[in-house]
C-alpha cells in the first residue's frame, strides 16, 4: 500500500493554500499535495514526510514541472535536496507572482523562519 498523505493533513495543506496552487496560484481543488522533500530522494522514511512544512498545495501542471525541473524547484522552495540537511520549516517557499513565505506546521503562512527554541 502507498504511503498516502492522511486526509486531515491534506485538508489543512488544501486550506493554508485556500484551494490555489502554492506555485502559479491558480484555483484548483483538484490539486495534489507535493512533498518538498521528495519521496524518492530520502524523504519516504523522514519522520517529518506528511507535515505541513513539508507539503505544498499544487495544481497538476506545477507538480509535473517541479518534477521535471528540480534545480528551479530547488531554489524556489519546492524541492528540498536530499541531503541538504535543511528542514522543511527553515526553507521558505517563493511563488510564480515573487512572493516568499516560509510554511509551519499548522498549516499556516509566515513572513519569516520560526526561530529555534533552546531546550533547557
């Protein structure tokens, strides 16, 4: 069986973008939720695969070009190298119209990176 986004947190991915591609911002309810962290390239057994930092909200069309350019996609947030060691919440995610915002985890756009808090 494939390793399905759950239905709750495609909800919320689908609401944080309010149905528009995460790229081209068109409407599109019928979009797929992408993974920034690709399956394929080390992201199938990362603990963090379905979180909301980690999935984007794409229309068919965006999710094959992300695919098809990953150097782009790579520098526009929408792919997130293997071995980067960068976490979805730390790479913000930019846009066709050139705006830039980083994704947390509860579904929800920000203007700037959540800072780290030090464990006591």
């Amino acid at each position: 069986m494939a390793d399905r986004v759950p239905t709750a947190i495609r909800q919320i991915v689908m609401g944080r973008a309010f149905g528009r591609c995460e790229r081209c911002l068109h409407a599109t309810l019928a979009g797929d939720p992408h993974h920034r962290r690709v399956r394929g390239m080390g992201g199938s057994k990362a603990p963090d695969r379905h979180d909301p930092s980690n999935l984007v909200w794409v229309c068919r069309p965006c999710h094959d070009w992300v695919h098809a350019h990953p150097k782009e996609s790579a520098e526009a947030g929408f792919i997130i190298p293997r071995f980067s060691g960068d976490s979805p919440l730390d790479v913000p995610v930019t846009d066709l119209s050139g705006q830039t915002r980083w994704l947390d985890d509860e579904g929800q756009y920000l203007s700037e990176p959540v800072e780290a808090t030090d464990a006591p």
